[in-house]
C-alpha cells in the first residue's frame, strides 16, 4: 500500500458525511412539507432551486481548483455547508428552506472537483476501478439509507425536522472536522498534486 492510498479512508469519510447532510436535509424537508401540505409544486422547486445553485456552482469550480489549495477548497465547501444548514435548526419556513437549500448547492461543485479529482488523480490507473468501486459504495449505501432514517425521525412525535437536522448538521460538521483535523488540509493546488505524499 503506498503512502496515498492509506489517506483514502479520510478522503472517503470527508464526502460521505457531507452526502449525508445533503439527503437528509432535502429528503427531510421535501417529507415535512408535504405532510404540512405545502404545494407539490413549490415541494419541486426545492430540488430546482437547489440544482440551479449547483450548477451555478459548477461554473465557479474549475476557477476555484485552480485558484485554491484543494485542502483549503475542500474545507471551505464544507464551512460553507455548515452555514448554510445550521439555521433550519431553527427555521422550518419555506422561504428559510429554500434560501439554505440554494446556498448548500452552491460549494458541490468545487468540493466534488477537488476531492474527487485529487482521489483519481493519486490513484494508480490499475486501481481505479478498485478505489470507484469502494467509494461509490460506501456513499451510496449510506446515501440510500439516509430517506429511512429521515422518515424515522420525522415521524418520531418529539424529534421531527429538528431531529433530521441535527442528524444533518453533525455529519457535516464531522467532514467538516475530518478535512481540518487531518492531512486533507494540506493538499496543494492541482499542479502540485504529483509531489504529494500523505
């Protein structure tokens, strides 16, 4: 095992809690709205709203990555996460939902860019189906899961959408602590990828 691939678990936790705070967050409000019997329609416009930022985002990252050492992008994404989901502690609103829905799709972009790209890029070409594989299926299993574990919570008398939040806010302040605590923060700028030995 060389010196990269053991930092493949860090990398792999960073993404997965923020995947996490993403699913529960837009699973967890587009259920509690309709239960309130919000309109399908403004319902559906969560998800635009939130893929519109996303890909606002995504004319942002390519400049970003090459801009910002990928460690301190990857951090950012994730602060910018946080933010942006700590007031539906609160906030239940749907215009509170929106607007931090928009602002949780804007750092995906660049957090997937970077993370990802820095993750294939130190892979050996030999073992890049090895590393997709165990990634897209740590992720996707817990992403899969997570509707279940919202549609507890959110049934659950004294917990509801708080509940499903503070689930939310703690997996992104854990990825958010995972790129910050460990050697992900000091991952160079793209061109310096090469030269680096976690």
């Amino acid at each position: 095992m060389g010196p990269d691939q053991k930092e493949f678990p860090l990398r792999n936790h960073a993404r997965r809690y923020g995947d996490i705070d993403c699913v529960a967050s837009i699973t967890g409000a587009q259920i509690m709205l309709a239960a309130r019997g919000a309109n399908a329609v403004m319902i559906g416009l969560l998800g635009t709203a939130m893929g519109v930022s996303t890909l606002v985002g995504s004319l942002l990252a390519n400049k970003l990555v090459d801009m910002v050492p990928t460690g301190k992008l990857i951090a950012g994404a994730l602060a910018l996460f946080v933010v942006s989901q700590m007031p539906l502690l609160f906030l239940h609103s749907y215009a509170a939902i929106l607007i931090c829905q928009i602002l949780a799709g804007l750092p995906f972009p660049a957090l997937n860019a970077g993370l990802l790209g820095f993750l294939y890029g130190k892979t050996p070409d030999n073992m890049q189906g090895r590393a997709s594989a165990v990634f897209e299926t740590t992720v996707g299993i817990l992403g899969a899961a997570c509707p279940a574990m919202v549609g507890w919570l959110l049934q659950q008398p004294d917990l509801g959408f708080t509940a499903v939040m503070a689930v939310a806010v703690v997996c992104s302040v854990a990825g958010l602590a995972v790129s910050l605590a460990g050697p992900l923060r000091s991952i160079p700028n793209p061109d310096q990828w090469s030269e680096v030995f976690l």
